[in-house]
C-alpha cells in the first residue's frame, strides 16, 4: 500500500504592521526560510506560505501523519520566531495567539489554528484550502453545507451516482466539547437545526458516506474558551478535495459567489458580511475588516505539491477572479449598512456573544448604581 500523504495548514497571528490588517514581508520571509530548512532537512515535502490578512498561514505537504509532534513542533518554532521579529519592530499584536509559553507536543489548544487531512492519494488530487480573517470557525458551516449537502449549489448531489449516497458531517459543540456525526440527506433538518447556530457548533470534518473518504477537514480553535477572554478572533482555516465522486472544484467555490454574514470583524464583536479575495487583496482595513476569505488551489502529485519546470509549487489564487466581483460588491454594501447601525444589534452580537469581549468590564461600572425596580 502506498504511503499516505497528509495535507496541514497552521495559521497564527503573529503580528500585523499598522493595526489588525496585513502581515509585513519580514515575518512571511522567516516562515519562509523556516519551511525550506524543514523541507532540506525532510521535514516536509513541499510548503506554500502565505497570509489571510493579519494570520501568517503555513500550508505544508508531508507524509508523517495528523497531529504530529514534529510537524507541529515545526510550525509552533516558525510561529516563535516570526513573533519574536514582530516584538523587536513593534509590530502591533506581536504573538497575539501564542497563548502557551511552552510547547507541549501539539499546537491545538495554544493558540494557532490547525486543519489537517490524511489521504490516499487518487489518481488526480486537487485541493482547496480556505483561510479565513476576522471571524471564527462556524463561518465555514455555511460553506460546507452548500458544497456537500445542498443540490442547488452541487449539482454532483443529483447526477453524479458516485455522491447521491450523501454525505456525513461531523459537528463540535465548542462549549461543551461534544461532538456527533451527522448523515445527509436524511439528517439535513437536524443538521442545519445544529450548524446553524455557528458560534456554537462547528463543523469540522466530513465525509463521503458511502466509503467514509474524507472530504473536509476544518479548525475548530475558539480562542476565548482557551484565554477565558478575548485575545483576537480565531481565523478559521478549512482544507476539501475535490472532484472523482466529490463536489468539482467549481462546485467548492460556488458558495462564495454571494457575501454572506459572519461573527467577528471589529474587536470580534459584531456581524460582518464574508467578502472572497484574492491574495493581493487579502488585508482587513474598513473597520478591521470586512472579514475576508482567500482560496488557495494545488494539486498533491506523489506526497507533495505539483510543481513548475523549476521546482516551484503550482499554487492557484481561487479568487483572484471577476467571478467573485459581486461577492466584493455585496460585502461592501453589507458593510455600510451595518456599520449605519453603530452599536446597536444586529450589527453588534448578542449578549452571549459579547461575554467573551471587553464589553463586560465597560458594564462592570454600573454594577452599583443598578437598583431594584419598585
């Protein structure tokens, strides 16, 4: 049998230059460096590094299997380092979410956020891998609805024999740390009963049920259950094949033709609508924000990314597309009507939301000066 290939994107912030927006090329260079030497070194197979806004994403192809301590290792040193840099020019939230101090085998539960996938590679393996900034990991229920379990976006669902089987979704509870998996399309209702509350349940992988293939794999790190308070928002990041009895690739970015509202944006603590960006646009600006989404498409060929005549990985920027245009021009008008509301719901989150903000402390003034209504 041949050996598996396991896909692994880390993100973490570690600094940003002016504000919450973009990563600044000194701390993508040392990631950089970081994943040649590993892969020198056999680490790892192959790398792409990039950025979803104000998170430095290291996308890394090897065959040492989900949750490995060294491969994670790897990613947490990289994460350190580029943090350190970050303190040294004073870059704003310098290793916001390196909330450890110490390295403890594996980085769920540090701070950084992790999806991982381990594969048996099919004849033809393309991949998306979706990185998500200023909004939390339920903002890829929507998604991952739509491309596995929604006929009217994946036509697959209804022609293709090889999917009408449906699939099965895995959905976490964050705040109880419970889980249960979920089949479509007979357990569609019950399904939607759940994920539709994102910041609660989160779907975090599913598969193909016919023969269990995974399909998607998701992080599900909600940094203010770790900090107990609000240290920046999670930053969601999601990896799904396609194709050969699996939603097409086309049917995988189908669902972010349209903007669609997430928690998150400003300080994580209102509603904003998802804007599909490509890498050179990958920076949150207007109110932190809006929250945006990059898509970064490859194939895995023998344990690694295919690559160019020179070595080099062959990487698509999914969005960086006119098909997304009104997807943009949605997310802006969506913007300017939240923002019209200030701080009034719904553009701010609802009570139970906000807890894990500053808002609490603001409301801690006026603890004494509430009496009992006569």
């Amino acid at each position: 049998m041949a050996e598996k290939t396991t896909i692994t994107i880390i993100k973490c912030d570690v600094g940003s230059l002016a504000g919450h927006h973009v990563v600044p090329s000194p701390l993508k260079n040392i990631a950089e460096k970081s994943m040649q030497n590993a892969e020198k070194k056999g680490l790892i197979n192959s790398h792409f590094v990039f950025n979803a806004g104000d998170d430095l994403e290291l996308l890394m192809v090897h065959q040492k299997g989900e949750n490995n301590p060294e491969i994670h290792k790897l990613a947490w040193d990289t994460f350190t380092a580029a943090a350190n840099k970050a303190t040294e020019l004073k870059l704003y939230g310098a290793g916001q979410d390196i909330l450890k101090s110490a390295f403890s085998g594996n980085v769920k539960g540090m701070g950084p956020g992790v999806a991982e996938m381990e594969i048996e590679e099919r004849k033809s393996e393309p991949i998306v891998v979706f990185a998500a900034d200023k909004t939390e990991p339920g903002a890829f229920n929507y998604p991952l609805f739509k491309m596995f379990a929604d006929p009217f976006n994946t036509a697959g669902l209804v022609i293709d024999p090889s999917m009408t089987g449906g699939f099965k979704f895995e959905v976490f509870d964050v705040f109880e740390n419970t889980k249960v998996v979920m089949k479509t399309p007979e357990e569609m209702y019950e399904l939607i009963a759940l994920i539709g509350t994102p910041g609660r349940y989160v779907v975090s992988h599913v598969w193909r049920a016919e023969d269990d293939l995974i399909c998607a794999s998701t992080s599900t790190t909600k940094l203010a259950l770790i900090a107990g308070k609000y240290v920046g928002k999670d930053d969601p990041v999601c990896i799904t094949r396609g194709q050969h009895g699996l939603p097409s690739i086309g049917e995988l970015l189908s669902p972010f033709m349209h903007s669609y509202f997430v928690e998150g944006w400003m300080r994580g603590s209102h509603w904003g609508p998802l804007m599909p960006v490509g890498l050179k646009d990958s920076r949150c600006l207007v109110f932190d924000g809006p929250p945006r989404m990059v898509a970064i498409g490859f194939q895995v060929c023998d344990g690694k990314i295919a690559t160019d005549d020179e070595g080099k990985p062959l990487i698509a920027d999914m969005f960086d597309d006119p098909s997304f245009d009104l997807a943009r021009r949605e997310a802006q008008e969506y913007s300017a009507v939240l923002r019209r509301m200030g701080e009034f719901e719904p553009a701010r989150l609802g009570p139970e939301s906000m807890e894990y903000t500053t808002l609490p402390k603001v409301l801690e003034k006026l603890k004494n000066r509430l009496k009992p209504a006569e």
